[in-house]
C-alpha cells in the first residue's frame, strides 16, 4: 500500500499492510511548525517519511472575520509596549496591547465583549466568495505539487469558537460561559454562518480531502462546564462534521486535554478520526476508555507526548510504541506524536526518536481491525 491508500483504509477502519503513522509534519511550512523538509537536522527523518509515514499537507485560506467596515491600526507606546488597534462601526474601539512580559488580551472585560459582539462579521456569501478566490491560486499550487502518493492535503478552517477564545482573558471567558452566555451564542451563530459559507465554498470546489478540526479544546472542562462544551462547540461541530461526510470528505476533531468526560461528545459529532487521546498525567483518558466509548466507529490517533521524544531513550521509545500498539491491537489507529514538530533546532535524541518511532511502528507489519 502507498501512504495515501494506508491512510484513507485507516479513516474507513479497515485494515493495512502497517500500522497508519502520521508524525504531524506537514509537507509545506506552517509557521507554527519547524521547516523540517528544509532543515539538514530533520533529514533522518524526512527521508523515512515517504515509506513509514502518512503525510496530512495541513493548510489553511486565512479567510478575513470582519467585513472591511473594520478596520486596524499599531501604535507604538515607547518602551517596548504595542497597541494593536481594532476599530468598527457605532464607535467600537477595542485594543490588543503587548509589553515586556505581559500581553493584555483584546477581550478583557463585559463592556469589551459586548462591543466586539456588534461588530460585522463577514457572513455574505459574495463578500466571503471574493476572499477566497483572491486566495485560491496560490493554495492550488501547494495542491497540485503535492505528492498525493504521501497522503493528501488537509484544510484546517476553525470552529466559530476560536476567534472568541483567541481574542479574550481566560478568567474573563470562563466567567462570560456564566454571565455573558447570550451574548457569546449570538456571536457563534453569526460566525457559523460564515463557517459554513467557508466550509461550503471549499467543499463545493474539492480542495482537499481531509478536514481538521481545531476548536473543541477551547471550551471545555476543566476551564468551562460540560454544559458549556455541549451548548458552544458540539452542535456547531456536528453540522460542519455533517457537511464534510455529506461531501465524501474525511473530518479529523482535534482535542488536547482531559477528554474523558466529554467524550460522548464527540461521539455526537461523529467524526471519522479523534486527535489526540492523552492518558494520565497529561490527559485523563487512555485509549481502551476512549474505544469503550466511541465503539467502532471513530479511528483514534495519537499518542506519546511531544516532550517523550525529548526525555527517552531510543530503546524507550520503541517499548513506547509497542505498548500503545499492544493496548490498541485491532482497533482503528493511526499512531503519532501528541504535537510538534517545533524545534528549528532539534536535540540529536529528538531526531533518534522519530526514527525510532518510525522504524518500531514500521517493524510491526500488517495492522488487522477486528
């Protein structure tokens, strides 16, 4: 089998000729990755990557939020300290300020979230029709010289909770999940209308076929309620979830964390594969528990910590392999780091653990769902 055709029979749940490893090396830079396949370190490893690995070219259109009624300026305070100023209609002026050690979120208190909650989101089909085509040509390069034999490109789009999370004090949010709950479900329906317009305008087009999800995590226990996770991000991830599947596309939920409580959750959202499970101290969960509670229908990927590849052993490194595999003989798996890869300079031991991680999974062989 090609890395494409082991990763594709993963998301289906049927069996390949080895176990699925995804090291979560995307195939052109991210920003917040290292530039592995033009780093010399990294070469041990990339080289490996087209036989023992499955390659998800993660990307993402950076679609605007706002309509251009919004508008943005910097203003330098002297001293290190930098505003960064947002600005919209009915006299809304919000600001983002960072200094020497501190940075002070956009949203901080009730009169901020409920100012940014007026502004105009952008939700009109022509207005988000015309972001994205400006952005099209240069995503369908990365496409069309992607090796498609190594895997396939993945759109990440976010979740209408992410721009709430990213722009506000987290003391500020947890209290909001309590006191301000109206105000933040209006401003997720509005950004799911421009979700699903995004989602929509991709999916119409075939760009990709894989979809990672990245929000699930941002309103969750133990920061907010279960209620609070149920009622901000499962129903909004089901129907995006639902629009994937009804496309012929493949959905990827990503959740960091203590998951164990939720997982009913995810369930509900049914998407084809779960990242990452995290069993105690990190998470809560391990995977025999997260199998107990999603059956045969969801493939579960993951999981040795980032900061393993670190602190082992080589030797280590494999037994951390075996013992995962042996936990999850038989069962829907795609085997991968828990994050990473983010060292530009990576420690020698990090680059002889995913080769070891590589080689160990690899050495395993055949990979039967029961």
């Amino acid at each position: 089998m090609t890395s494409r055709e082991r990763l594709f029979a993963s998301l289906r749940g049927e069996s390949t000729d080895h176990v699925p490893t995804w090291l979560l090396f995307p195939h052109d830079w991210l920003g917040y990755y290292a530039d592995v396949r033009n780093l010399a370190a990294y070469a041990p490893v990339c080289e490996r990557v087209p036989r023992q690995a499955v390659t998800l070219n993660r990307r993402n259109l950076y679609m605007p939020l706002y309509t251009d009624a919004v508008t943005f300026r910097k203003e330098d305070l002297g001293g290190g300290v930098t505003r960064n100023w947002l600005e919209g209609p009915g006299n809304v002026k919000l600001f983002r300020e960072t200094g020497p050690g501190y940075i002070k979120p956009m949203l901080d208190t009730d009169e901020d979230l409920e100012a940014w909650a007026t502004l105009p989101f952008l939700t009109d089909k022509q207005e988000i029709t015309a972001a994205l085509e400006s952005r099209l040509d240069k995503y369908l390069a990365e496409k069309n010289a992607f090796p498609q034999e190594l895997g396939s490109m993945m759109l990440d789009l976010g979740e209408p909770v992410s721009p709430i999370y990213h722009a506000s004090n987290l003391e500020s949010y947890a209290i909001w999940s309590l006191t301000h709950n109206d105000v933040i479900k209006g401003v997720l329906d509005k950004l799911m209308l421009r979700d699903k317009l995004y989602y929509s305008w991709c999916l119409e087009r075939g760009l990709a076929e894989v979809y990672f999800l990245v929000g699930s995590e941002l309103a969750s226990p133990p920061l907010l309620r279960r209620e609070t996770f149920q009622e901000w991000i499962v129903p909004y991830a089901k129907e995006l979830i639902a629009m994937i599947r009804d496309a012929g596309a493949f959905a990827i939920q990503h959740y960091h964390g203590q998951i164990f409580e939720i997982l009913d959750g995810f369930a509900e959202m049914a998407p084809h594969a779960l990242h990452t499970i995290e069993a105690p101290p990190i998470g809560n969960c391990t995977f025999t528990q997260a199998y107990d509670a999603v059956g045969k229908n969801m493939t579960l990927i993951g999981n040795i910590q980032y900061d393993e590849f670190r602190s082992r052993t080589p030797d280590e490194m494999r037994a951390a392999v075996r013992e995962v595999l042996d936990e999850c003989r038989g069962k829907r798996l795609i085997l991968s780091p828990s994050a990473g890869p983010f060292d530009s300079e990576p420690p020698q031991r990090v680059i002889e653990n995913y080769v070891a991680f590589l080689d160990e999974a690899w050495r395993w062989g055949e990979w039967r769902i029961n």
